[in-house]
C-alpha cells in the first residue's frame, strides 16, 4: 500500500495539471518576382506545299523545309535547335462543276510543317527571321523572348516568395498577440516565366530585322501553414 501512494500522487498530479493549448495554424500565400533580360529567343515558323497528289506535296515541303534548315544553320544555330512542332497533310476535292469556290482556296494535298527555332545568341534572331523570308519560309508566327535557364531566377523568386509569405504571417499572428513557432505544411504553386512576344514578319524587309528584346519576369508562388503560440 506504501509504494503505491507515490505513484497515485504522480498520477493525481498529471490529471491536474494544466493542458498546453495546441498551436494556432495560419495559412498564407506569398509571391516572388524576379527581371532579367532575355537570354535566348524563339522563333517558330511554317512552310507550307500543295500538289495535286500527297507523294508530291510531301516531296515539296521536304526541299523546301531542308532549304530553310540550311539557310537558318548558315547564320549560327545548331541544327538541334531546329525542332519539329507540328505536321500535317490535309486534302481539299476540287469543287464540283456549277459551285462556287473562294479565290485564294487551295486545292489538293497540302501539307503543313510547323517548327521552332532556339536563337541562344540574341542578336543573331533578326537575322533569323530574315534568312527563313529568303529561304521561302510560308509564314513566321512569332519571336518569343526568355532564359536559356531560367533555373537560377526561379530559385530567387522562391526565395522572395518565402520571405513575402513569412512576412504575412508575422504580421497576422502579431494583430493576434502570437509568435511563429514553427511550419506544418509548405508547397509551391505552378509559376512561370513570362515571355512577351514580339512582332510576326509578314514579308521580307529590304534592311535587316532587328527586335528591341524587354525583360523578362519569372514569378514564383508559395502556401505555407505556420504554427503560432502567443
């Protein structure tokens, strides 16, 4: 009986003892946004051929695509920086006799060959552009602008949007008269990096082409659950 009288105080003493109350979670969202300047340009382009039958269009679109490959290589890019986007044969039928047709509609086999263009020195893009022009390139869709490795400016706009989160967080708990104690949960929202784009060309000019490239934005978001005690 002696020895249990202890261990009854031990247990009486933990029952009456006061409770810890459990940590306060704050939920917050941060935001990083860091400017550079462009590293690197694409272009994308399209070349189009028509013939009455699909081996001849397809034969047409294979010359004329190698003679752009060919004149795009000559200003410096690599020829793996000339990649596929997109391929396509379509046939239109002639119209019947006594229905009207459109002008400028094209009939046949035409084959369609969309590709992209990695420019990773930027003052060589104009040039580019107008070497696709001579070498007889249907159409140039755009020049987009942004980072050969935007790795690095990502991870300084995490780091802001962090800093932005942890911020907040100081600030709410602080109007609450509690501290951050710690973090239970953090993750990364989907961000990005933001290319403008430039100018389509719709003939070739008579003078080179040039582009006045602007920064760009990489943006990154974090969520972050805080644990906070007064």
């Amino acid at each position: 009986m002696k020895r249990l009288l202890p261990l009854l105080g031990l247990l009486l003493a933990a029952a009456t003892a006061p409770v810890s109350a459990a940590p306060t979670k704050i939920t917050v969202s941060g935001e990083g946004s860091v400017s550079m300047l462009p590293t690197m340009a694409t272009v994308n382009a399209t070349v189009e051929t028509t013939a009455e039958n699909a081996a001849d269009a397809t034969s047409q679109n294979n010359t004329a695509y190698g003679r752009i490959v060919a004149a795009v290589t000559k200003t410096g890019v690599a020829r793996d920086d000339i990649t596929l986007s997109y391929y396509n044969v379509n046939y239109t039928p002639k119209p019947k006799p006594g229905t009207s047709n459109q002008a400028d509609e094209r009939y046949g086999y035409t084959v369609s060959r969309s590709f992209s263009i990695k420019v990773r020195e930027m003052d060589k893009a104009g040039a580019v552009v107008d070497a696709l022009a001579a070498a007889g390139v249907t159409n140039v869709g755009g020049v987009n602008f942004g980072l050969a490795d935007p790795s690095k400016a990502r991870a300084e706009a995490t780091t802001l949007a962090v800093r932005d989160a942890r911020s907040r967080a100081e600030a709410l708990a602080a109007a609450a008269g509690l501290h951050i104690t710690g973090i239970a949960r953090i993750s990364q929202d989907s961000g990005g990096v933001v290319q403008p784009l430039y100018r389509t060309m719709a003939a070739a000019a008579p003078a080179p082409t040039q582009f006045d490239a602007g920064s760009v934005n990489v943006t990154a978001n974090v969520t972050i659950e805080y644990l906070a005690s007064p």
